[in-house]
C-alpha cells in the first residue's frame, strides 16, 4: 500500500523584514497613488464626460450638453456616464476583491500578483492615448480595467503588512506608507497641474482636453515605473496558506478558500465590528473627499484656481498628518489616535457649515486641515485591522478591507443628496455627514480592541 503523504507546514518564523524591504513597501504607495490624485481625483471624470458629449454630438466647449449615449444598446445622459461607470467598477469590484486575497493567501508569488494587477492597471492607464474623438466605449472599458486592478492590488499590497513588523512596529510602517503615497501623488499632480495651466488656451477647449489625456497617461506610466522598486525589493513571504496549497491549483483552491472564510468569519465577532465601525466613519471621509469641490463651487462660489490650490494642500499636509499620527499613536495606540480622529473630522464639517461664501482663505485653511488629519486617519485604520486578521488569511482580509473603503463609498453621497433634495442647502447637505463620524465614534469606542486581536489570536501591540 503506498504511503500517504501530508503536507506540512514550516513553523519557523519567517526572517525579520529589512529596511530595503519596507522602503520598497513604501515605494509602492507613491507609485499607485498617482492614479487616485491625478486621475480620478482631477481630471478622468471631466475627460470621460467630454468624450461622451462629443460622442453623444455636442460641440466641444459647450456650456451645456443634453445629449445622450447609448453603451450596449442603453440609453445613457452623457453627463451621467461616468457616475454610472464609477458604480459598476464599485459593484464588480466587491466580487473580485476577496477572490484576489484569498489567491493572494494560497500563493507562493504574491510579488507576481501584484505586479499583475498593478501593471494591468498603469496599462490601461497608458492606454488613455488612443481615447480620442468619440471613442467613450474605449475610454469606459480601460476605466473599468484600471480601477478593479488598482483595488485588486491594494489587497495584495496590503496583504505584505502584517509580514513587514510586529504589533507595536505596523502602525509606524502604514503611516510612513500613507504618507510617501501622498507625497508622490501630489508631486505628480503638481506637475501635471502646472502643465495645464502654462499650456491651455481659452480659446482652445481640444488644448485642454489633449492635456488632461496626457496627464492621465503620466499617471499610468509613473505607477508602472516605480512598481518596479517593491517588486524587486520585498520578498516572497508565503504564508501558512500557501504552504498547504504548493500541491495544488492556486486559482480554483482560492476560490474554494474564500468560500471557507465567508463561512468561517462569524467566528470572529469582533473583527466584523470593526469593520462595521471603519465602513461607517470612512464612508464620511470618502464623502468629505469627494463632495468638497462641489461644496466650494456650488455654495460657497469659489474659483477653480482656489480649488486647485486646496487639493494640493490636502495633499502634502497629508503627508506630515500621516507621519504625525502615527507618532502619536505609538504614544497612545492607535484606536485612541483613530477616535481622536473622528473627533477632529467631527471639527471639519462643523468649520466646514460655517465657512463664509467667496473667502478663499478660510477654505484654503480647512483644506489644511483635513490633509493633517486624513491620511493618520486612513493609515492607522489599516495598521489596527492588520491586528485583528488570523494568521494566514491576510489577503482575504484585506479584500473585505478595501470592499469596506470603496464597495460602500455611495451611502454618504447618496445622505448628502437626499437632504439637498429636501433642503435645498448644501449646508445642511453636509452637516448630515457628521452622523457618520458620530456613529462611528461610538461604534469603535464600543469594540473590546485588546480582546478582538486576542481572539483574532494575535499578540496585542504594547499601547492601544
């Protein structure tokens, strides 16, 4: 009778991360945050949106256009294709996302999947160029491919953090992340914002639409460039997962994992509240991010040269926001940092209801503090999740993660709107937001932090 084999899994700690390794972690964040600054936070949703108007027959530079596109025989507003692309890259995302981590898990080369998905994404990117004319179709199909890979290797990224440090060194590692990938976000848009102001012609409205695909494409080839830095200086850290799955097929064994886990996860209480507490206050952030150009145009009548200004701001404040937090949090711990966060972006909207209309400076300083407490914020959220993940199941987590950060991005735009209907006031549009950041608050306040890591069964960092 034959032998039967059982695999077995090496117990020996894997060896203590290097500062190169770390840094080319870090590296990471500065090259994928060039596509969320420069190109969905500026200027893809303008650029789709023209296309789709000159494909729908409007005339370039028209203040208004009613025109209507019609995607796979459905009749589409031109002006409403790109929220409606921003929904299915939402919603297919929630399907792909804990598939990749749970691959990401079982695999032995997770260096390779994020530089697959990674270079997937900067390609699409690149391919902007060919968007020309009317050709929205193409330019909606490569949104949808770069977005997806941009979030599918987020959780692959994010997978390595747990493997980079201890309980008490994760927070200082995110927050120097965090921080580097606001950096080189907004050099990059900086420079980008620069060329379309010295370069575009008021009269020339295809000048500023070729800029803005330009910019875009710098984007995709600045991701691709500096991916190359973590793929050559983190190792392949395989974890217990992947061990057991050397024999057999990573994609289908994935799959069967990830239905494991769903199954699974209830065994683990506390972490799901967490993530209910992060979906809820980040839903705020989100909604802060995303609506305050509006808010400044709309109510307080603000130029866009005020604007751009802000984003910038926000940008690099980020990045000594991050870096500052995080000290904080090796002081105090980062659940205190995080809920002191919640009271100072309870602190924003309030400033925010009370910003006075066409006062520049007032709004510019805001601006400022937002990018001080958003990016400690976001980073030491990541860093105390990292705690509360079994061991093992990294990459599953973190795909739950990011579907809690992006898949649910519409609850608070869907409030602010609601109210806005009923009030016709952006001001009370955006005070409702302030529920998220309340209910929040209590929701992580409620969470037995220590004891959720314990039963996570994970050492407890030395402050929390």
């Amino acid at each position: 009778m034959a032998e039967t084999v059982t695999p077995t899994v090496d117990d020996t700690p894997p060896p203590a991360s290097t500062r190169r390794e770390r840094r080319g972690w870090y590296i990471y964040d500065w090259a994928n945050s060039a596509f969320q600054t420069t190109v969905i936070t500026v200027f893809l949703g303008p650029f789709i949106t023209t296309v789709a108007e000159l494909a729908a027959g409007c005339e370039l530079g028209a203040d208004t256009c009613n025109g209507y596109v019609h995607p796979l025989g459905i009749r589409v507003a031109a002006g409403s294709y790109y929220p409606y692309l921003i929904s299915l890259s939402v919603f297919l995302t929630v399907f792909v996302l804990p598939v990749i981590g749970a691959i990401a898990d079982r695999s032995t080369h997770k260096k390779r999947l994020l530089g697959g998905a990674a270079f997937t994404g900067a390609g699409a990117t690149v391919a902007m160029i060919f968007v020309t004319g009317d050709r929205y179709l193409l330019g909606g199909a490569l949104f949808l491919v770069a977005n997806i890979s941009f979030g599918a290797a987020v959780v692959v990224y994010n997978s390595f953090l747990p493997q980079l440090g201890g309980p008490d060194e994760r927070d200082g590692i995110s927050s120097r992340g965090w921080a580097l990938g606001y950096l080189g976000g907004g050099l990059l848009l900086a420079f980008n914002l620069v060329a379309v102001t010295l370069f575009s012609e008021d009269d020339n409205p295809q000048r500023t639409l070729d800029l803005a695909r330009w910019s875009i494409v710098s984007a995709g080839v600045w991701w691709a460039v500096f991916t190359l830095v973590p793929l050559r200086w983190l190792r392949e850290r395989p974890s217990a997962a992947a061990a057991l799955a050397r024999r057999g097929n990573v994609l289908t064994d994935g799959f069967r994992q990830l239905g494991r886990t769903l199954r699974e996860i209830k065994a683990y209480p506390l972490t799901l509240f967490f993530l209910l507490a992060f979906l809820v206050y980040n839903d705020g952030i989100q909604t802060v991010i995303t609506l305050a150009s509006q808010y400044g145009t709309e109510e307080l009548r603000l130029d866009q040269s005020t604007l751009i200004i802000t984003i910038l701001l926000v940008q690099f404040l980020a990045f000594g926001g991050a870096l500052s937090l995080g000290a904080l949090a090796r002081r105090i711990g980062a659940w205190k940092t995080v809920l002191l966060s919640l009271v100072l972006w309870t602190g924003v909207i309030i400033g925010a209801f009370r910003l006075p209309a066409e006062a520049p400076v007032p709004f510019m300083v805001l601006g400022a503090a937002i990018g001080l407490v958003l990016g400690g914020s976001q980073a030491l959220s990541r860093s105390l999740f990292s705690q509360l993940i079994p061991a093992g199941k990294e990459g599953e987590y973190y795909g739950f993660y990011e579907i809690s950060d992006k898949g649910t991005s519409w609850l608070g735009p869907l409030a602010f709107g609601l109210v806005f209907q009923l009030t016709a006031s952006y001001r009370v549009g955006l005070v409702s937001l302030l529920i998220f950041f309340v209910v929040g608050f209590l929701l992580l306040a409620a969470v037995p932090i220590r004891r959720a890591i314990v039963a996570a069964g994970n050492t407890p960092p030395r402050v929390l």
